[in-house]
C-alpha cells in the first residue's frame, strides 16, 4: 500500500494513497537532529528549522505562509534528537503548489543575516518558555540525567550561550553537510497519485547535494547506579519525572514493552492512572510513555502533586514496577493492552497526517515503511511471559533515573522507594 522510489541521486520518494480524502499531507523529512550536533554546535538543527521559514528568493516569509494557509491549509515543522521535518496539509488539489513552497524552503532559503539576529531572539523566548514550564522542564531535566554529557541529553533548542556561537556562515555549513539526497525523504499521503508526486519532485532532484549520509554520535551507557537531579523553582505543584534506560527501535523488545506501557500507566484504565489520580487522589496528571533511538531508549513516568504527596505517589509507582517483574500481567490485562494499542494505531491511520508522519519516521528510521498490519500482527502475538521479560530487563535500580522540579528551599525524601526494585 505504501509505494516508495528511490531516484538516482539517493532521493527517497513515498507516498500513501487514500483517495476518500479531501486532504494531503506533504512533509520533506531530514535525517538529521540534536543529536548529531557537537556540544558547541547544539541547537544547530532547530535554529535552520526555523529559517526555513524566514523568506527565500521567490517568496518573502509572509508569501510562504499565505501560500498554504491562505488557502485553508496548515503548515509546521519540528526538530527531534534524530530527525528535522517541515510539512504541510492542504486541499489535494494543491500538492503541486504545496510542494513547490516546500521546496522553495528547502532549496532557496536566504538566511540573511538580520533574519538570523532576530530569530536567534525568538529562539531565546522558546527556551525561556520552557524553562517558565514545570512539565517541560522536568522532561529536559530527566533527558540529562538519563544521558550525561552527551548530545542526547542536550536540550534540541540549545542554550543561549550555544545559540549565541551559531552564525550564519556555521549555520549554511551545518546545512550543506547534511541535507543531503541520500538523508532525504520527501513523502505524501492522501488524496495523492505516487505519479504525481514523483513528477513534481523529479525536475528539483539535481538540486539538492549528494553525499554520504551523517551519523549521529554514538550514546554512552555509564550508569551503574540510580541517579537523582533536582531544580527548585517558584512553583505551585511539584513535577517529577521516573525514567529507566530500555532498548532501541531496532531491538524485538519493543513491542511487549509497548504492550507494558498501555498495562503501566498510558490511559485511564492503566494501574498507575487508577491507584494514583483514582484510587488516591495523589495527581491529576499521571501517565507512562516510552521513547526509541537508533541505539538506546527510555520508559518514563510522570506526573504532577503537591510536594508532600511526592514520597506516597513514587512509592506507589515503584511498587506497581515491581509488581510487574514479579508476576505476569493478567490474561484481561493483556487482551485490553493489546486492543487498545492496536485501535489506537488503526484510529490514527485514518488521519493524513498520521499516516505521512508514519512512513516518514519508518523511512528514516528503517530504511523502509512497516505495514501497519505486520506491526498488528506482531503486537497480537506478544505474550504475557515476554512482558514480565522486559520489567525485569529494564526495571533496575541502576537503570533508575529521577528528575523533580519542586518548590523553593523544599525537597521530598525519595529514595526510600529504591527497595522495592533491589
């Protein structure tokens, strides 16, 4: 169903079809992020992300903008720790002029100097609004307590005094290096014919450089015992952030980890959801998620409480991580896990977005798209023995990270739950 070329030039093309759709979604994929960056390059990959957007030789910024969302459409971007991608939904009937300002940004940016002084300003707000946001900032916090002192650990907008060292010339340089064909995936999914999109992006091809693609630097695993970092802020609610060191996106535990998390704590009907916010009213906010890199990966839980509650909620929390390497999950446990993971992807992959967004990350991740039926197929077969597996592969003490954020001059005891893990 997916269909994909790859051009001469190393150029990857793919595109989705689903012709019921008045929408398509376009996205122009790099693979390229904030981990790849050295430490006095950090904030490279999003600072260009932003320029992109700041006027090339045909259009101004504002032409860019009215290009798309003159006409009904949206157009965005993110950076992640691997990956840039910029991208557009709009009415199916303007792929051709959606991808010709997609382009334009890609191949025709300025980067003019006073546009660079002022976003570099912009860019500094961004940073101040996440350090003004507990929930964010405690997210940052544990990233570098998970990974010390290297890229990945970094925050993607880079600091200040980083993004005060980028220049124009670095930033050009930082670009030809690695937007390049062979690191470049331009996809479609929607109301699209693969014909189309391939005949449109085909005349662009020789313009976009060639070369080998980068590679990120490799991740450090130093930790051998559990880690504690902490800031005090003038906060009302103190936001605290349990993280432990799991696998990659290449390695087969993946999947009865992902079934795990939807038993753990990622909707209303998970055990930490319901002995927490339900059962004792510790948080209103609290959940699970994992995270997959090319080499390495995370399972984090979060949540939000009052300072005094903070030693109650982790104990709990612990246990529950216990519980899980101690006994199998439930024969119900496993059936609703695996139903709702598969209905969530099924409920996803009727968004254009969604699907672009998923043959994107597949692409680059990969090298080539997952049906989504292989990935259902597999999820299906995941067993309750392989999910108490991976609790007891990953659910150490010295795989244990803890990051808080928490009021002035006030700190809670929280080592206290590390018994129930040795």
């Amino acid at each position: 169903m997916y269909q994909i070329t790859r051009l001469q030039s190393g150029l990857t093309l793919a595109s989705f079809e689903m012709p019921h759709m008045t929408s398509v979604s376009v996205g122009i994929w790099v693979k390229v992020g904030s981990r790849y960056e050295p430490l006095e390059r950090n904030g490279a990959c999003h600072f260009i992300e932003h320029m992109l957007f700041k006027g090339t030789t045909n259009r101004s910024a504002k032409e860019i903008s009215e290009e798309i969302e003159g006409t009904g459409g949206c157009l965005n971007a993110f950076t992640s720790e691997e990956l840039t991608c910029f991208h557009a939904r709009t009415d199916h009937r303007r792929l051709e002029q959606t991808l010709d300002v997609l382009l334009d940004m890609l191949l025709n940016s300025n980067f003019h100097q006073d546009d660079i002084d002022k976003e570099r300003e912009v860019i500094k707000e961004e940073i101040s609004m996440t350090l003004d946001d507990p929930q964010q900032l405690v997210q940052e916090l544990l990233n570098k307590t998970l990974w010390p002192k290297q890229p990945l650990g970094r925050a993607i907008t880079g600091t200040a005094g980083t993004l005060k060292k980028l220049n124009r010339p670095e930033l050009l340089e930082w670009m030809d290096r690695n937007y390049l064909s062979s690191n470049i995936a331009i996809v479609a999914a929607g109301n699209v014919s693969h014909a189309d999109l391939c005949r449109f992006v085909k005349p662009h091809e020789k313009r976009i450089r060639q070369g080998p693609s980068p590679s990120c630097i490799p991740v450090l695993e130093r930790q051998k015992k559990p880690k504690l970092s902490r800031l005090e802020r003038d906060v009302e609610q103190t936001q605290i952030a349990l993280g432990f060191r799991s696998c990659s996106r290449h390695d087969p535990r993946r999947l009865p980890l992902r079934i795990l998390n939807a038993v753990l704590g990622e909707n209303m009907s998970s055990r930490l959801f319901q002995i927490i916010r339900e059962d004792k009213a510790l948080a209103y906010s609290v959940y699970s998620q994992p995270s997959y890199f090319n080499d390495t990966g995370d399972l984090e839980i979060s949540m939000g409480l009052d300072l005094e509650k903070v030693p109650e909620a982790l104990n709990l929390a612990v246990a529950e991580l216990h519980g899980l390497c101690e006994e199998p999950i439930t024969v119900k446990e496993l059936r609703m896990a695996k139903d709702y993971s598969i209905g969530q992807m099924d409920l996803a992959s009727e968004s254009t977005e969604t699907q672009m967004n998923w043959i994107g990350e597949n692409l680059l991740a990969y090298g080539h798209c997952n049906l989504l039926g292989t990935i259902r197929e597999s999820l299906g077969q995941v067993t309750q023995g392989e999910i108490q597996s991976v609790a007891r592969d990953f659910f150490k003490p010295e795989r244990m990270n803890l990051a808080i954020v928490s009021e002035v001059g006030k700190v809670p005891s929280v080592w206290q739950p590390l018994q129930f893990l040795r």
